[in-house]
C-alpha cells in the first residue's frame, strides 16, 4: 500500500519530534558565551569560504533547532571544522543558553505566503510551514533565510555530507532546479530571520 505525501511527511515530522530533548536556557549567560558567534553570524552577507556561501542568519531562529544543530556539528554529522571546534567544547546547557539568546523572540508566521510555491515544496511545508516558519520549536524556520545557504544544506542533505536520515530521504529525489526553487522561494518569505548583530542591537528581529 503507498503512504499519501502528506502523511509521510507528517509521520516523519513526528518522529524527529520525538527524538528531540533539551535543557531549559539561560539568554542573559547566553548573551556573554555567544560572542564567538558574533564575528560570523553577527556580519550580513559574511560568506563561508570553499565552499562559498552566506553564514546562516541565526536572530530569531528557535532554540531547540538551534541545540539540535550545535549538537550535530559536535558530534561531526554536519561537517564543518570551524563550528566544530566551537560545538565541541560546549555543554549541553551553554548550547541551550547560547540557543536562548540567539532566537531573542521567535519568528511568529504572518499567515500570507509571497509569491508562488514550487511544487517541490509541498513536503517542506508538514516541518516548516506554509511560509517556511517552522511549526514547532524543534523544526527550523527558513523564512527569510539566505537562499545560498538553503541550496548548500539541500545539496549537503542530498549528498549524504549532512548525516540526517529525514532530510537525506527528502532531498535524495530533489533534482538541482527543485533545490533553487525551493531556496528562493523561502528566502523571499516575511517576516524573516535576522542576523545576530540585530539581536545584540535592538533584542529582536526588527521587520
């Protein structure tokens, strides 16, 4: 019997759910752990050198992605060395701290999607919603995210190089025109992610 997309999708948005647990965050401790962070995250359109693309914008982002993702760079199932040596050395809770201060406010959906979505993206929208605001604090928001970087985790997901089996099982049938697509599209998205030197300036992401 074939599942139906959606309920797939949903299925599996269940069990990353489930698999999900972190600390309780301290943003006032975060504020004064997270200054490495500032000199890459904090700078718009800083660019990740070979391969080249933008640093993810980190302001307003949830904090349980935030500390599931630190996590996999510790643990080397997203490869990267420079976050690596900086997830490696940190604990649990610093990383919930770090996670608490960085998201400031949470992006909130605005409930009106911009433009047109590609079809490729009627699985993304079960985690990340309509609008690419994730629907649950253990799911990434994309809006407003930079599409350079939505296209490099897209090809790392594919590739394998990003060890995640849900993400690898959707990005494997993406071809390169879906991947831009969907990156574009939730690029574009409002209200939108933020660096942290808005975070730092004003406590928020300001639209």
């Amino acid at each position: 019997m074939k599942t139906r997309p959606s309920l797939l999708a949903f299925s599996l948005c269940a069990l990353a759910l489930a698999t999900q647990a972190h600390a309780e965050g301290d943003a006032e401790r975060g504020e004064v752990l997270a200054y490495t962070c500032h000199g890459c995250h904090g700078i718009p359109n800083y660019k990740n050198a070979y391969p080249s693309y933008s640093v993810p914008k980190l302001g307003g982002q949830h904090a349980a992605y935030m500390v599931a993702a630190l996590k996999a760079y510790a643990s080397q199932e997203r490869p990267h060395p420079t976050m690596y040596s900086h997830a490696a050395t940190m604990s649990e809770q610093d990383m919930a701290d770090i996670a608490a201060y960085l998201e400031g406010e949470p992006i909130q959906a605005g409930g009106e999607v911009i433009g047109t979505p590609p079809a490729a993206t009627a699985t993304c929208v079960a985690c990340h919603g309509n609008e690419g605001v994730g629907i649950l604090p253990e799911y990434p928001t994309l809006a407003g995210q930079y599409a350079d970087y939505l296209e490099h985790a897209l090809r790392d997901y594919r590739s394998g190089r990003r060890k995640n089996a849900i993400m690898a099982g959707f990005a494997a049938g993406l071809t390169d025109e879906d991947i831009e697509a969907i990156a574009r599209f939730f690029s574009q998205q409002q209200p939108s992610l933020c660096s942290t030197a808005d975070i730092r300036k004003h406590g928020e992401c300001r639209q």
